[in-house]
C-alpha cells in the first residue's frame, strides 16, 4: 500500500538502482541523505551485485529513511529500474540517482515540489547537469544551458509540449537531477523499452503529459568513465536499435493527438539528424567498419536523413579531418587541451 502523503510534503522516493558499485555509491546515498526535504525515502535496488556494495549500503538503512532491496538474481539494468519504480518506491514523486553519480544541490527536491505546488500541472522539474571526468577530476557545465536559460529557466514553468519541441536543440533532459510524478511515470508503456536511452524515452513522453520546470542550479553530477553503459556499447546496431527512443514518443504523440503529424515530423527528422550524426561522427573516428553499418544502415532505411547530415559543411570537415587517424587523435588531443585551459583546468 501506498504511504499517505502529507498535505504540505508530499513523499518523494529518490532511487538508486546499481550492480557492482560499492567503489562509487556511498557517495550517492550521501548526496540523497543531506537533501533537506522533510518526507523523503531512498530507495536503492541492488541488482544482485557480487562485490562489498551491500555490506557498505547497510551501514546507512540505520536511518529508517533509506529502504534496501537487493534482487534475487541479475533482472537487468531496465528491469531493475521499473522493479524500483513500479513496487520498491512508495513516493507521489520519485527521482534517480544512478549510483555512480550523486546530488550537489542539498535543496534540489524541496525547491521542485515547490514549483508543483504553485503549478500542480507540473510533471517534469529538473536542475543543471554538470559531468565529472574521473580520469582528470575535470568538471564541465551541461554547453545547452545558456540556451535553456534563454527560454525556460527564467519562466516559473513551461509547457511540456514546448521542451519536447526544443528537444532537437536542448541537451536529453535525463532521470539524473530530474523530478517526476510516478504516476505519470508508471503509467507509461514499460515493455517499450530501448538499449541506451530509456530514461529520454520516458520523460519525452512525460513532457507530452504536463508541464515542466527548471531549476537553475548545478544539481546533479554525471561522473564519466569506463564503466559507464553507454562506453561499453561497441555495435553500431545497439545505436541503431536505441532509435526507437524517438520513435516511441513520437507514436505516442501520434496516437494521442498532442501534435499534428506535420509538426511531429519535423521533430522526428530533427532528433534523428542530431542523434544519428553523433552517432556516425564516433564511428568514423573509431571504428570504421562499424560506421559503415550504420551509414548502410541510414542510406537504406533514412536516406533523408542520411543527406541531410552529409550534406553540412563540418561534416565535410570532419570526414577529411578523421579519414587519416593520427591526424585525427592530434586534433582531438589538441581540442581537450584547449578546453582544459579554457575551463581553467591546469592539468
């Protein structure tokens, strides 16, 4: 059964699902417990983890806020997301924590459910990402944000309709330092589920269903490194098959006739332009036979898509560029060493 909620604090369940991360989840769990919302729980599903993480995670469930469930065996990472969500969490509003990554603003839930209390159709409050690369200790600011600033953070709420629109333009609103109605978020089709990006898949169909808010402040830190699951997908058909991220909502979208055919064409040309190009862009530069999988892959299922990002200029540029690899590490080597002194990072 579902916890009450109280009138004026309403239960929000912070969720951290993980497998093998006792080297990084203290941090985590930390990061949930200095929040000072007063009616909280965190949640934290343990995938069946093989390394110390349950022996470190039971020093903290002293404090009867923090509720430990680790599965039986290995369900998957996507699984073990809806397991948290749909039965282990309690909360009217849940937010994630990926155990590797951790929270930096202590106020993140208590300024989000204030802005759905001033605006109840509210489904979506997220803060500032900013990503730590744990090879150099270097941090950098999410570059979307002086665009987002522009037209969102200023406005004490915008229509979901109007993110889902920008979205081409805008950085992926992830689970990460966002808040959302667990409802909504359990209402959504869960067996739809894509390899990489099935947090954007859901909160682009969330945005379909209410409204958003911004918090302007660096809340969240997505720490960078080898173990992430995104730096260990070497298939260009994983990426391939990940394209349904943008496909679901659109459907859903469609189905539901929140926008016009028309309109959401355009937004689908538009994600698939910016996602695939990203996509062949890496490839070229590592791994040429995997490109041409998914260069075969769009010339012969998107060709327009396929023109569209061949067509660019820095494409052109960047095809010359990395053709010889040497050349292309220098230039890369160069680029990160120019951004470090712009950063102010000395090292």
């Amino acid at each position: 059964m579902e916890e009450k909620d109280n009138h004026h604090a309403p239960l929000v369940s912070i969720v951290i699902t993980s497998y093998n991360r006792a080297h990084f989840i203290e941090k985590a769990i930390q990061s949930a417990l200095i929040q000072d919302y007063p009616n909280l729980e965190i949640v934290i599903s343990d995938n069946c983890s093989t390394d110390d993480s349950e022996k470190l995670i039971k020093r903290y469930t002293n404090d009867a806020r923090v509720k430990y469930f680790k599965n039986a065996s290995n369900i998957g990472m996507i699984p073990n997301f809806i397991k948290a969500t749909n039965e282990y969490a309690k909360g009217k509003y849940i937010s994630f924590i990926s155990s590797d990554d951790y929270l930096i603003n202590d106020s993140f839930i208590s300024e989000a459910i204030k802005k759905i209390k001033k605006h109840p159709s509210i489904t979506v409050v997220t803060g500032i990402n900013i990503s730590e690369v744990t090879q150099s200790n270097d941090f950098f600011t999410d570059q979307s944000y002086p665009f987002y600033k522009k037209i969102f953070y200023n406005k004490p709420f915008v229509t979901g309709k109007e993110v889902f629109l920008q979205f081409p333009a805008c950085h992926s609103i992830s689970y990460g330092g966002t808040l959302m109605s667990r409802e909504k978020l359990m209402g959504l089709d869960a067996t739809k589920a894509v390899p990489i990006s099935y947090d954007v898949q859901n909160i682009l169909q969330l945005l379909l269903t209410g409204d958003a808010a911004f918090i302007g402040k660096k809340t969240y830190v997505a720490r960078r490194h080898d173990e992430n699951a995104t730096s260990t997908v070497t298939k260009a058909q994983t990426y391939i098959d990940n394209l349904a991220y943008i496909d679901i909502p659109y459907q859903y979208a469609l189905h539901n006739k929140i926008l016009d055919k028309k309109t959401l064409d355009k937004w689908k040309t538009a994600m698939y332009c910016n996602f695939c190009e990203q996509c062949l862009k890496h490839y070229y530069r590592h791994d040429k036979k995997q490109y041409n999988v998914f260069a075969l892959f769009l010339k012969t299922h998107h060709p327009v898509v396929y023109k569209k990002i061949t067509g660019k200029l820095d494409w052109a540029a960047h095809y010359i560029l990395f053709a010889n690899k040497s050349i292309g590490n220098a230039y890369r080597s160069s680029r990160t060493y120019l951004g470090k002194i712009k950063r102010g990072v000395k090292k």
